[in-house]
C-alpha cells in the first residue's frame, strides 16, 4: 500500500493539473476541467434532466460530438503553436487526446446501456451495422495512440512512436465517416467538424509546401479553402448518400440572410485565426518599437 509521502509525490508529479516540474498550472488546470466539464453535464442530464422514451439516446450523441470535438482540438495544437508562437500548449495534447479516448469509451459505454447491457447483442450490432463498425475501428485505434501515450511507451517505441501516432489522421476521418453516417440527413455538425479537420490539414499542407503559418496572408488563403473544402464535402454528402437535392445545398451557402451553413462558418473561424495572428504580429511590432526608442 502507498503510504502518504508516495501518494502526495504522485499527485503532484503526475497530476494532469500539474507541470513536469511538478507545480501547480493554471492553464493546465483550467483545461483539465474544461475537459470535465461536458461529461459532467451528460451524467446530471442523466441523473435529473427529462425523461425520453429513449433514456440514453441524447447523451449517447452527445458523448461521441464531444470525442469528435476534443479529437479536432488534438489536432489543433500543433497549428495553434506555429501560429501564435505558443510552445506551452504542446504540452495541453497528451491531457486533451486521453479525453479523446475517455469520452468514446463513454460513448460505447452508453451504447451498451441503451441495449440493456446485453453484450452479445453489442458486439454482433457492431459487426452486422457498417456505421457502428466504422466507429469501433476509430476506438480501437484511439486506444491503441492512449496505449502508447505514456513517456514509458515513448521511450520505447523511440522514431516509431512518430509513425504509429501518424494513425491519429485516419482515426479523425474515420470518426467523421461514423459522426456522418449515424447523422443521416442532419449533418450539420458533422458537416461542421469535417470542415474544421479540411482546415486543418490545410494549415499543414501549408507548412509542408514552404508556407509560413506566421503570415496573416496563407492563414486567410487556408481558411478560404477550408470553407471550399467544408462546401465540397457536403455536397458530395447530399449527392451520394441522400435523395436531397445537392445544388440547393451547395447554393445555400451564398445565402447568409437565412441560417449560416457550416462552410461559411470554417471560413469565419480560419479568417478569425488570421485576424488574430495579424494582430499579434502588429501588437509585437509595436512592442519592439517602442523598446527601440526607450533604449
């Protein structure tokens, strides 16, 4: 048994409130409860919201928005680091992609639930329905990247460890298939969270092809495309996989007096992103200027 000494060295060295140094983070445990935070909700709905005829239908969705949501902000770390010069938030990824992890497990948990804990039945759903296969390949390759998320595993699997954490990329577009297919003809947030990844993985195009995230210029140009590619992939949605005509889709998107569809709002997010690193950029200037005439 750990005496008292060992459990305090424990929480403080390994605490996901904590830096590696052991200290409190304000930052780290800001976003630790932030992570908390929609799960929490989702358990007091259970315990105290309404009563539908389908109990754990709502929190059953709303456990797998929450994977694909905290899935993109994973991903967004690295492009939030290059942008704004923010070295402290590489270390926010590893906290963020277990929460991935926990909050899919939730939500196969609360599949499980809505079928009575009738595990045969669960696990023969899984193999005879495509979407709730695609969604189990996308778990079992989250926990395979939680697995091996430790400094242990690091260390172990050295340059591998880079290639097998590449996997992260077609568990998202998995994850979007599942999020896409379960949705049927509402796909608005999936549409939503697929045009987020689009973005992305153009900020990474970008700094692949020479691009510097620092300049205003690309990230506006990226969040252009973003929102193409966000308009792109829903009409192949509507044209492919509904009876829903696809052009008056697609033809919606110019049409910002009625509801904002999810293309037009990747490409406010990406030109939000650029607007802040320009003002940054002018504010750091300006900083410099006036330490140059202060010298």
């Amino acid at each position: 048994m750990a005496s008292a000494t060992e459990i305090s060295f424990m929480l403080r060295h390994y605490a996901p409130w904590t830096d590696r140094r052991g200290n409190l983070s304000g930052l780290r445990l800001g976003v630790f409860l932030g992570l908390l935070l929609p799960a929490a909700w989702i358990f007091f709905d259970l315990a105290f919201g309404p009563v539908y005829p389908e109990p754990y239908e709502l929190a059953l969705h709303e456990s797998g928005t929450w994977a694909v949501r905290f899935l993109l902000l994973t991903l967004a770390v690295t492009p939030l680091r290059r942008i704004f010069h923010w070295n402290k938030v590489v270390g926010l990824r590893r906290m963020v992609g277990v929460s991935v992890l926990a909050y899919a497990l939730l939500h196969l948990g609360l599949y499980a639930a809505s079928e009575h804990w009738n595990l045969s039945k669960v696990v023969s759903e899984i193999f005879i329905r495509v979407y709730l296969l695609v969604g189990f390949s996308a778990l079992a390759g989250l926990a395979l990247l939680g697995a091996t998320s430790f400094d242990s595993a690091v260390r172990r699997l050295g340059r591998n460890w880079n290639r097998l954490h590449l996997l992260v990329y077609p568990i998202a577009l998995l994850a979007l298939f599942h999020f896409f297919l379960q949705s049927k003809s509402d796909v608005g947030q999936a549409t939503l969270m697929a045009g987020i990844f689009a973005l992305l993985m153009m900020y990474r195009l970008a700094v692949r092809t020479g691009f510097p995230l620092s300049n205003f210029l690309v990230l506006a140009a990226c969040a252009l495309l973003g929102a193409a590619a966000t308009a792109a992939i829903e009409y192949a949605w509507y044209a492919l996989a509904t009876g829903i005509p696809a052009d008056r889709v697609f033809q919606a998107n110019f049409n910002v007096a009625g509801s904002i569809r999810p293309a037009v709002w990747v490409g406010i997010s990406g030109l939000a992103v650029s607007a802040a690193a320009l003002l940054q950029s002018v504010s750091k200037l300006a900083g410099n200027r006036l330490r140059l005439k202060k010298a």
